[in-house]
C-alpha cells in the first residue's frame, strides 16, 4: 500500500540534499586520494621498516 504525500517538498529536499553530497564527495576527492596514497607510502616504509628488524638487519 503506497501513501501519497500532501506536499511534494520532501522530494524536492531529497534532490537538493543528493545534490549537496556529490558536490561535498567531488571537493573531497583529491584530499581523500592524497590521503590515501600518503597512508600507503606510510604503511609501506613501515612494513619494510619492521621486515628488517625481524631478519636482524639494521634498521
């Protein structure tokens, strides 16, 4: 059973809400991949960092 809304605001909101957020995610983007690629050049260093500590090289 569907209900007919009485004003058609609320679609109107959901739109411009939806709208809002791919407009945020598209600003965000770039940092968000920077981040990403810091984070992993970061893990990285960190995996190598601590491979050579367990195979008793100098770190």
């Amino acid at each position: 059973m569907a209900t007919k809304s009485k004003s058609d605001w609320g679609v109107v909101f959901s739109v411009f809400s939806i709208c809002i957020a791919f407009v945020s995610i598209g600003y965000c983007f770039p940092y968000i991949i920077d981040m990403f690629e810091n984070g992993w050049e970061r893990s990285t260093r960190a995996i190598a960092y601590f491979s050579r500590i367990i195979r008793g090289g100098t770190a």
